[in-house]
C-alpha cells in the first residue's frame, strides 16, 4: 500500500520529447541600410505614430555587449509613437522561438516580442512592463513562443514610448527564429546551451484561455495553458528511485494533437459557481482545490461546463496528464532527480510541509508549461480506467475499455516525496470520495 492518506488504497513518463531543429535559425541581424525580410509600420498595426527607425552603431557597453555585434537597429520615439516590425511570412508547421536582444534608454518602453499566426490569428507575445525586466534578461535577450497553427505565422517585435513627455531611444539587434517540431517547448535543446537566453519559464507559448464563470473579485479564475502535441517516454525505468511496478514498462507515446490544460486545480469557487455547492472537507477559502468528488461527480461537472457553448472540456488521459507534468524533462520530478528531496518543498504540498491539508492553488514554482500543483496539495483524476502497461509504441493511448477504477495522478498532501514523481500512477474506484482527491481538467484544442 502506498502512504497517500489515511484512506486505505492501492494510491496512489522518463519523458523524452523528440526534438527537430533546423541546421541555422532565421537570423535578422540588421547590419543593412535596408529593411529586406519584413516591414516596418507604427504600432498597433498602424494604429499609432511610426518613430524614426533607421539601422547604425548601437552601443555595445555594459549588459548589451554580449547581445550585439555593435550594428543595429535604432529605434528613436517621441511620447505615443513606437515601431512594429514584422517578418516576412514564414511557411511552416513547426513551433517556434522567436528572440532578439532589446535596450533602452528609460523605462517609458513599453516592449512586445510575439507571432502573428497565419492559420487563425492566433497571437503570441511576451510584454514586458517599464524597460522590460519582466522578460529580458541581464544580457538584454528577449524570447517568445509560437505555439504551431498550421500555416505558419509572421514574427513581430513592438516597442512604444508610453511617456508623456520624454523621448525613448532602443536598440534591437540579433532577431533570430528557430524552427522546432511541434513537439517541444521547453527544454535544454531550446536555448543550445545559450548563457544570454532567458529562463524558459519566465514566457509561456501562449496566452491562457479563460473560461468565463460567475466569481466573487479576487477569486482565481479557470485558466487554461495550451500544450503542444509530441512524443514522448510514458512511465518510469527499472531503476529510478520510488518506483512502483506498475510504471512500466516505459514505452513511446505519441500525442497527436496540441490540447488546453488547467493551469491550476479546479478550486472551490470554481466548482460552486458551476454546481451550486462545495462537497469540500477543508473549505478555508475559495482558492483552495475543491476535493472530495467522486469521477462520476466530476463528469456531471464536466457536463455543466460543456453546456456553456465555451468548447469541448474532458478530464486529461493519463498519457496526456504525464506529458504536461514533464514539460519536457526526463527526471523523477519536473523540477529534477531531487533524490534527497532538498527541492520538493518549493514545487509541492506533500506530507511535510502541508500541516496535513489542502492549501490555495497556485503557490508552488510551476512547472515549464507555466502549470502549477501537478505535484502534490490533491491527487487529480484522469479519464483512463486504470490497467497495466504495453511495451508497444502507443498513438492518443486511452487506456483499457473496461475496468472498474481510474487512474489518479499526481500525489496529494499526505504524500511522501516518491509518490509525486511523474510517473506515479494509482488505481481509484468511481464511487470513491476523498479528502486528497480533486481533479484538473482539459479542453479540447
């Protein structure tokens, strides 16, 4: 038996994404005197004065010194003007990273590095506030994601001068776009060992969707992070610390379609605004995760939601729950190996530091898909009937077809550490109700 709560259960993969870069990124050095490659306009699309822009000797002192080659783009903007800059269209059905380095002179910036989808508008960006410290790293690179559509997408860097009295001048140098297969987002291969990149963590591939549901003010909305499709590793191998039998064998999963996932547990306030009441035991707040609902309570909740007219909501597989856990790492947890559990505390509530409850969703480090608790504070259902593993290669696996339990994932607060490792996995019955049982839920893309 594992040590989960004390409720008496069996309760309660090494995820490897495959990765295809092209040899050479797009690169936009602005070493020129022309604009070749993309277009120049005022922001907004036009919407607002176009600044002086012109390409020369940009300083490279200072932070910027490893970011430009010394030749760039200058960008001199009295209050209310800016400059768009947009790429060429760019034929492909990859993801992307879109980078570049940035300085100004002030914090009257206000900075945008994003896509522009061809297939759906589909807009990515990463804003920065004042002279963007939000996103830009001490060696002034800036990164943003873009989250593949079909058709491609146009890349697009934005800077306006928010003063209302002083003038801005940036500097922008070294824009370059590489290509990946739309399995990837995050992961080591992203940066090429880069020291002047950003954390990956500090941007996310796409803006979250929000499904609008009757909250009080300040209670936390039901947000959902768009995950790409890929392949990946499913399970745990033979020697890995804590494993269970039944995380094996490890076999390859591919994902065939991107899909939305929570970003946080569905919490109380959320499930009362849809149902009408809180089946919780631990009701200290409205952030706190909404537990002790059965699966079959949890698909009458789903079906409330599907009457919104909002798209189509579902619990994740357990294929699909794992690979958004791992966002791209291949170790015990998503935060690393952690075999001495020094790092546990600041990714999960488990049993040593959750004073034996539930707290507020969205307090712990989240992992590189910007999801939070998908390790600790409540076990989370998943829609497949729990049952043993292949060793064959599996395409949108759904587990078996008949079986009386479902699989539950994550581990709870009354977990030990090894019981909130990725590839953790427990067999529930539906009928069951549990103070360490909740659940996230999926959105089809």
């Amino acid at each position: 038996m594992k040590r989960a709560a004390p409720i008496v259960w069996s309760i309660l993969i090494a995820a490897m994404l495959c990765v295809s870069v092209h040899a050479e990124p797009i690169r936009y050095s602005f070493d020129g005197s022309s604009f070749s490659g993309f277009t120049v306009q005022g922001p907004g699309f036009g919407a607002l004065p176009l600044a002086q822009v012109g390409q020369g000797a940009v300083p490279a002192d200072n932070a910027f010194q490893n970011a430009t080659d010394g030749h760039g783009l200058i960008v001199q903007a009295a209050p209310g003007e800016g400059v768009l800059l947009l790429t060429d269209e760019i034929s492909t059905e990859r993801a992307a990273m879109i980078r570049c380095s940035i300085r100004v002179n002030n914090a009257s910036a206000a900075v945008s590095v994003g896509s522009i989808g061809l297939s759906g508008g589909r807009f990515t960006s990463v804003n920065s506030a004042g002279d963007g410290a939000y996103f830009l790293n001490q060696y002034r690179r800036a990164a943003a994601f873009h989250s593949p559509a079909g058709g491609g997408f146009q890349a697009l860097i934005q800077i306006v001068n928010t003063s209302a009295s002083n003038p801005l001048t940036a500097y922008v140098d070294n824009l370059e776009i590489e290509l990946f297969s739309p399995a990837l987002y995050y992961s080591g291969a992203f940066l090429d060992g880069d020291e002047t990149d950003p954390d990956p963590i500090s941007a996310y591939p796409a803006p979250p969707y929000t499904l609008p549901l009757d909250l009080n003010e300040g209670e936390q909305a039901m947000e959902f992070t768009l995950i790409p499709a890929g392949t990946f590793l499913m399970g745990s191998p033979e020697d890995e610390l804590g494993r269970e039998d039944d995380e094996g064998p490890q076999h390859e999963v591919t994902l065939t379609e991107p899909f939305y996932l929570s970003r946080y547990e569905v919490t109380q306030a959320q499930w009362r605004a849809v149902m009408g009441y809180n089946p919780s035991s631990f009701q200290s707040g409205p952030d706190y995760p909404v537990e002790r609902v059965s699966f079959s309570e949890a698909m009458e909740f789903i079906n409330q939601l599907n009457q919104m007219g909002e798209g189509h909501f579902r619990l994740p597989t357990e294929a699909e729950w794992e690979y958004a856990y791992r966002a791209g790492s291949t170790t015990r947890f998503y935060w690393g190996e952690d075999v001495d559990s020094s790092a546990i505390a600041a990714n999960a509530w488990y049993f040593d530091v959750s004073n034996r409850e539930t707290h507020p969703v969205g307090l712990k480090t989240p992992n590189a898909f910007g999801i939070f608790d998908m390790a600790g504070n409540v076990w989370e259902w998943t829609m497949d009937i729990y049952g043993d593993y292949s060793a064959d290669p599996q395409t949108d696996p759904m587990g078996p077809f008949t079986g009386s339990s479902r699989v539950v994932r994550g581990g709870g607060w009354g977990s030990d550490p090894s019981f909130c490792r990725a590839a953790v996995r427990s067999s529930v019955p539906v009928d069951i109700k549990s103070y360490i049982l909740g659940l996230r839920l999926a959105r089809d893309y």
